[in-house]
C-alpha cells in the first residue's frame, strides 16, 4: 500500500523479500533443552534436525512440531546503539552529574547508594563511557484455551529519559512451553552476554562523538516468584524465604493447615551480604542442602558488578498494588465476623464514593466498581491505595484504629513514590512502615504476617540503595510483556513470530532514526502537523494552562476564598505539571 503513495516503489512487496530485509535471522541463536533429562545441550542450527543430548544420550529431532524445549537469544547490540544515540543529550546529562558532588535527595536510580558506589568503582577510562540496566523475567500466558506461556529475558536502560525506559525495554532472550525455565540453563546466555559487552563495550556516536559504551546489568526487579529461581533460594513460603534477611519464617496455623509467616521477632533479623552469601552457596553445595534458605549457585554470581543479595530489588507492583492492597481489601470486604468486617451496606456507600470520584488524568486507570475488584489490575489496585481507600475508610464507624493502621503504609509508601526524596522523607518512610508491620500483628494477627507485609520492611533500604520506587519497578517489563504477547498471532511457530515482530521493529527505529537525521524538513513539518491535535481555546496564566470557555464564577466561593472579583475566572479543564485537572 505505501508503494502507491510514491511514483518509484522503495519496499518489497513480497513477505520473503521483506524479511530478506528487515529480519535476516542473523542476531537470533538456539537454545536447545533436552525433554527427558532438562539439560542444556547448547546452540543448535534451525536447519538442524537431529541433536543428541550427551547426558541422558537421547535423540532429539528440533523439527518435530511438538518439540518446544527450546528458547532463543537475540543480539541487542544494535537496539542499545539506537537508544543511545537517540537520547545523546540525556546521556551525556547523565554522566556529567555523576562526576559532581550531589546531595543526598533522590530524584532517580542515579542517587541511589549502590549506584553511586558502582560509579566510583568504575576505571577512569568507563566514567564517560558506560552504561547501567535493570533485568527481569516473568511469564506470561499467551493462550487461554491452553498452558503455554512465554518468559522473556527484559532490560531497560537507566541513563535515558523515563519515557524511554517506560516504553522501550529491550527483549534479550525468550522461552516458550508449558513449564517455567530452568533459570540455571536460561541465565547463563544471559550472562556471558552482559559480560561481553561489559568488556568489549558498544561502539556509539554521541553529539558526534564515537564512544565504547561499557554495559553492566546493576539492578533485578522481579517477582516474589521468580526471585528465588533467579538467586538460588527458598521460596518465600519456605523457612528462610526472604531475600534480604535472616528471618526463619515461622510456622502459623492458617485455614486448616499451617504457613510460614513473617511474624515479629525478639530482635531485627540480620541483613543478608553478599560475602556470607558465597559462604552459605559453597556449604549448601557441598552438603546438597538448603543453608539459611540458600539452596544453589546462582549464574548471576558471575554477573560482573551485579551483588547477588543487594542487587535484587522488592518490586512495588507486585508487593504492594497487586500484594498488599489486595490481602488488606479482602480481610475488610470478604471476611465475617471479624472486628475488621465491613458490612454490606457499607460497602454499597464505598462503591458509590468510587465511581462519584473526578480523578486527574496522572490516574492512568479509573477503578471500577468495588464488586469487580477481582478483576482489577495493578493500576487499580495502586490508586486505591494512594488515593481511595483512607478517604472512603475514614468515614466508616468503629473503623478509625483501622484507619490509622493503614494510614501509616499509605503516607510511607506514598513518601517512596516521589520525584523528589530528601534524607528526612526517607528516614520518615522507614519509621512508618515498619510501625506498619509491626502493628498489623496487632490488629490482624499472625496470620496476616505475609511475606508481602515483610517486604514492605525493605523498601525504603531499597530506595536508599536504588532510588525512588518508580525508577526500578515490574510496570514498564509487564507493559514490554503485553507488546511480546500482541506479536503472536497464531498457535505454530510462537517464538518465530515474536523474533519476526521484534526485528522489524528495531529495523524501523533504525530507518526512522537515519531518515529523521536527513533533511526533509517539508514532508516532517507535514507529518507533525497531521499528528498534532490543535487547541482553539486555551489560557495560559503562569506555569498552568487553561482550557475551554471561561466560565462564571458563583459570588459564595469569591467570598469563601477572599477572591478579588474582577481578577478571577473559571475553566472546566486546568494542565498544572503536565497533569490534565477537569472539574
């Protein structure tokens, strides 16, 4: 169809020559796993049909259509170089801040402790030329009449402008099947990978200026699920399970059986290290059992500059929006009989009061109905977090010790989501959190000593290490999952049609990156002026904006608010902070 907008066509009009052009093949490597024995047997050719497994000497033919023990590596060089070049100037912002004498506020992943000790680590000749990256790894299903789900490998770089990281992670390897990976076999690509381009570096033009581009994968964000696979312990619902600490977990009568909770000790757990870490993977490998919750060697120990206990991070969307608001709503909305039920009536006025809110549009997500809550998804769950739930509570008889409870996790948590964090916000976070946990044995009991509600203990520790909450968190990879699920589009060949999709998306960004660079002022004005919605009716007063018909102003509020009349005007929609206000 474009070949008819232009008088010579310029793209083939053939799919095999299109993928002659944009997705060769080239970048993208075999992984294969034997299906008896689960061992790695390596790189294998896609026009191989015969492997042998030398472990369990078992034949494997890869063309057989229902073989799928297998997963693929992509090259990402290309992919960093784009994204780097194409936000230069941020870059290089980036790195000139970091050889200055900063505060101790946290605007970003750059202020974090452990990232500022990686910088002053580095070689002379990397603190201009590097790179940092947060990885992740979690599944998704991608059929919903069958178990087949898809883990992809993610990183996000850290030294380009949010929006970038937010829309732009980069799928390193991926694994389809039935069962989850063997992190073991899935890691190591991974690994040796970054370790390369740690050493050998990417070859990058910025402001005309060609430099080696030093990667390091600092920081992992992961699930409570997959965490332990990736670092080598005790789940969290295992004796040792947490991820930073000592805590011995603690068998709970839960139901009709027993759990292990994370309820209040004598003394503060001590923290995990990385050293008496190694000592405890050596002791578990040698006695082939579990030490303080540390059951194997991880493959990220080999990952250069990646801390194996600090380097993991809790992860806000799943601990606190899909975690701890959900097992909070359920004790007041689902339970019976208990000093913290709410009654049906009351939940009839909570529902009301929902779908009455006017929100701004920084809400990304308008929360649906109270009764749908099953439904919910972590957007939701965080605006009725941060911003519902102590307004509705609050109005609730026989509620407030409730309230003040829970009044302690929304000010703490809120306090780690800002842009801005001073010493003294952070130091006030921590207190009120772990007031949090610690009363919730109170209130609640030990049953409701969860792993989530233990984590919340970590976070602020988190964000001294790693900065804000927002700038090492699963909502940009569960996003880069969505846009991987969206490229399959049909049962056979799952992995073919996601590397196909991605390939040609990189190749476009390239084409889109050199073209942009030429001048075609004309046919870019152009495009832009078709892209660009116009506003008629707009006021602009100091650094807000106004929008639409200038409205009365009722006389009672000029009073209320001591206005003066002839110098105030109303408007039905407000932009203060890049945040859409409509009343």
């Amino acid at each position: 169809m474009l070949n008819t907008f232009v008088a010579t066509p310029f793209i083939p009009d053939t799919r095999y020559m299109i993928d002659k052009l944009f997705y060769p093949g080239e970048g993208i490597k075999y992984h294969a796993v034997c299906p008896t024995c689960k061992t790695h047997i390596g790189e294998f050719c896609k026009n191989n049909h015969i492997i042998f497994c030398q472990v369990c000497e078992e034949e494997i033919n890869v063309k057989d259509p229902c073989y799928r023990d297998f997963f693929v590596t992509l090259d990402i060089t290309d992919e960093i170089q784009s994204i780097i070049e194409s936000n230069s100037d941020y870059y290089t912002t980036v790195i000139a801040e970091r050889e200055q004498v900063i505060d101790n506020n946290l605007q970003d992943i750059h202020d974090g402790r452990k990232y500022k000790e990686f910088i002053a680590s580095l070689p002379d000749d990397h603190k201009k030329s590097y790179l940092t990256v947060i990885f992740n790894s979690d599944g998704s299903p991608i059929f919903k009449s069958a178990k087949f789900s898809i883990w992809p490998i993610q990183i996000i770089p850290n030294e380009v402008p949010m929006h970038v990281r937010n829309q732009k992670s980069i799928v390193y390897s991926l694994w389809f099947g039935h069962d989850k990976p063997n992190m073991i076999y899935f890691l190591r690509p991974f690994v040796d990978s970054m370790n390369s381009l740690t050493t050998n570096g990417i070859v990058c033009n910025i402001n005309n200026e060609i430099r080696r581009i030093h990667l390091y994968a600092l920081c992992c964000c992961v699930d409570a699920v997959a965490r332990p696979t990736m670092q080598g312990t005790t789940q969290f619902n295992g004796y040792y399970g947490c991820n930073w600490c000592l805590h011995p977990g603690i068998p709970v009568r839960y139901n009709k059986g027993t759990s292990v909770k994370y309820t209040l000790l004598n003394e503060i757990p001590a923290r995990r290290t990385a050293e008496q870490t190694l000592q405890h993977i050596q002791e578990a490998v040698n006695t082939n059992t579990s030490v303080f919750g540390i059951k194997k060697a991880s493959p990220l120990l080999n990952l250069r500059e990646f801390d194996i206990i600090d380097g993991f991070v809790p992860d806000p969307m799943h601990c606190m929006d899909l975690g701890i608001a959900k097992q909070f709503a359920e004790y007041w909305l689902d339970s019976s009989n208990m000093p913290y039920s709410i009654s049906n009536s009351y939940i009839d006025i909570i529902d009301k009061q929902i779908k009455a809110f006017k929100v701004p549009t920084k809400l990304v997500r308008l929360s649906r109905s109270i009764y749908h809550r099953k439904y919910w998804n972590a957007a939701e769950w965080e605006n009725w977090l941060l911003f519902y739930s102590l307004p509705v509570l609050s109005q609730l008889p026989n509620f407030q010790n409730y309230v003040q409870h829970w009044f302690l996790l929304v000010e703490g948590y809120y306090l780690l989501l800002q842009p801005f964090i001073s010493d003294a916000e952070l130091r006030r976070a921590d207190k009120l959190l772990r007031r949090f946990v610690a009363l919730t044995q109170y209130y609640y009991g030990e049953s409701a000593m969860s792993f989530n509600v233990h984590q919340v203990s970590h976070l602020s520790q988190s964000v001294a290490d790693w900065g804000p909450l927002w700038s090492h968190s699963c909502y940009p990879f569960e996003s880069g999952n969505g846009h991987i699920i969206k490229c399959v589009h049909a049962a056979k060949g799952v992995l073919s049609q996601i590397c196909r999709t991605l390939s040609i998306k990189q190749s476009i960004m390239m084409l889109e990156r050199h073209v942009l660079a030429k001048d075609f002022s004309p046919v870019l004005d152009y495009c832009y002026y078709l892209q660009n919605r116009c506003t008629i009716r707009t006021e602009k007063f100091g650094i807000n904006r106004y929008f639409g018909k200038e409205l009365r102003v009722d006389p009672i509020i000029i009073n209320q608010l001591n206005l003066c009349i002839e110098r105030t005007r109303a408007y039905g929609r407000m932009v203060k902070n890049k945040c859409l206000f409509k009343s």
